[in-house]
C-alpha cells in the first residue's frame, strides 16, 4: 500500500486533483465574487459590533478596577488588543465596500461595452444594406442612363422618318408642278455649271425647293431612281435651299453610306446619291470635292451602265465643260 502511494502514477495523479482544485478556485465568476464579499461584510459588521461590546464592557471593568486601586495591567492589554482587532476589521470593511463599489463600476462598464458592441453589429448590418442598395441604385441608374440614350437614338430615327414622310406625302404634288415646268422649259438645259477659276463669276446659287425634279433628273443619269431617293433628294435640296448645310451634308453622307453597304459602291443608287451630295457641295462653293464627286459618279456609271450609255456621255461632258452634274 505505501509503495503503491508513492508510485509516480500516484503522485501524478494528486498533483492532477491540485490542480483541478486550483483551476476550480481561479474560475470563479464575479457574481460569486459579489456574493461572497456581500457575506464578509455582513461577518465583519457583526464581528464589529461584537468587539464594540467587549470592548465596553472591558472599559468599565477597568474603571472599577481604578476605583478600588487594583490592578488594570491585564484589563488595559485586552482592551490594546481589542482596539487593534477593531481597526482591522474596520481596514477590512473599508476594502469590502471598495470592492463593491469597483464590482458595481465594472459591471456598469460591461453593461455599457455590451450596449455599443450591439450598436456596432447593427451599423455594421445598416452598412451592408446601405452598400447593397446603393449597388443596386447603381446598376438602376445606369441601365436608366442606357434607356434614355436609346430613346435619344429612337427620338432622332423618328424624327427623321418624320420628316422623310412628310416629303413623301408631299411628292405627287411637287412632282405635278415640276413636269408641268419641265413641259415649258423642255428646250432649256439645266446650268448647273462652276464658273471658270480665271473669271471672278458671281456667287453660288442657292438651291430652290422648286428644283427637285430637275435635280433629280440631273442626278438620275438616265435610269429610274428609286422613290426613297427621290424623297431624300427633296428633303436634301430643302434643307439646301433654307442654308441648313449642317444638315444636309450629314444627311447625303449617311444615305451614301447605308447604300454601299446595302447594295455596294459600283450601283447606279451611289452614283444618284454622289451627284445629289456634289450639287449641295457646288451650293457652298466646294468645287473641289463636287468635282471628285462627279468623277466617283462617272466611274461607276461606266462600270455599270457602260461607256456607250447616255448618261455616261452626259456625265463626261459635263465634267469637261466645267463640272455641271449630269443633265442627261
């Protein structure tokens, strides 16, 4: 037996229950704390009152010992001692309420740590919603952005379809008047020409709506164009005529572009539209690029139409005689 208790294993085996006991000892909570130094204060307030008793009672023992000249040696010792016992009980109970006081604060502070680390959870969860709407604010804002440029873009198409049937509705009429022109100046050529660079010659006409046929008998070159071309022909030559060049030349070029990537550069439709760009050019006095115009135009019609046709002949004497477009 005694060999057994003093095996390691026993001995490790009681320092495992120390420790234990100690571990016990060191998890106490403060609210245990609380309690017990409660309980202390109420043992040492007793004890207090009790002291205060014997120590009266030792007094007035010592004062009749006094009076009949005995000996208060050993009364005045117990009384010392009483005195000493008082003040450590009093230290004691000074030291209890500091604990208390400081357990109250601490609890206070804990209260208070608790309260603004529920405030942060709930601004840190404010700041997660406050980003995920302004994210999706966002994602609203610019797919609205996108939505009012594609109406910007539907806006203007619409617009110029507008204006495109306005034309349109208005042709029949025009094209009645101009043949009925036409009729009385058959034996007149249309003077669409430059003036000379060595002569100052006056300064450029201004196309007039009443021109669209002949324009576009100019243009044409001889063959059939399209309804669509002679409707932006008119719409072209009334933006001319009003000086809205701005808006005209934009309006040729686009109508230039979706042609050749509808039906090609080498078509009769591009060369109509080259001499209907080169007409507003020769109206600003851009005799350069008209010309460069006219010799596209040309060029296409012989491809096209062959070098024997009429309004190659046209177009190439035109050209030689100072750049006026096709009247053929």
């Amino acid at each position: 037996m005694e060999s057994s208790k003093g095996s390691p294993e026993a001995v490790t085996e009681d320092r495992g229950k120390k420790i234990e006991e100690i571990a016990k000892m060191t998890t106490v909570t403060q609210e245990d704390i609380t309690s017990n130094t409660k309980t202390i204060i109420q043992g040492l307030e007793t004890l207090k009152n009790e002291h205060h008793q014997i120590l009266n009672g030792l007094l007035t023992s010592m004062k009749s010992i006094k009076r009949e000249n005995g000996d208060t040696n050993l009364t005045e010792e117990k009384t010392n001692r009483l005195k000493k016992s008082l003040e450590t009980i009093e230290l004691g109970l000074s030291e209890a309420q500091v604990m208390m006081a400081l357990a109250n604060h601490l609890q206070h502070v804990e209260a208070e740590k608790q309260k603004l680390r529920a405030q942060v959870r709930r601004l840190c969860q404010e700041n997660a919603w406050l980003r995920d709407e302004l994210a999706n604010t966002q994602q609203k804002l610019q797919f609205s952005e996108q939505k009012v440029a594609t109406l910007e873009e539907e806006k203007k198409h619409l617009e110029f379809m507008n204006e495109i049937k306005k034309y349109d509705g208005n042709d029949p009429q025009t094209q009645s008047g101009t043949e009925e022109k036409e009729q009385d100046q058959s034996t007149q050529s249309l003077d669409l020409g430059f003036p000379d660079d060595d002569e100052d010659g006056p300064q450029p006409e201004v196309l007039s709506p009443s021109q669209p046929s002949a324009m576009a008998q100019a243009a044409s070159g001889g063959y059939e164009i399209p309804a669509r071309l002679r409707t932006l022909h008119n719409l072209v030559i009334q933006y001319a005529s009003q000086g809205r060049y701005e808006v005209a030349v934009p309006l040729c070029k686009q109508a230039l572009e979706d042609l050749e990537k509808t039906s090609g550069h080498d078509h009769p439709d591009v060369a109509t539209m080259l001499n209907i760009l080169a007409l507003v050019y020769r109206d600003q006095g851009k005799y350069k690029e008209a010309a460069n115009l006219l010799n596209d135009a040309l060029g296409i019609r012989e491809k096209t139409l062959g070098n024997d046709h009429p309004a190659v002949s046209s177009c190439t004497a035109c050209i030689t005689h100072g750049g006026s477009c096709c009247t053929q």
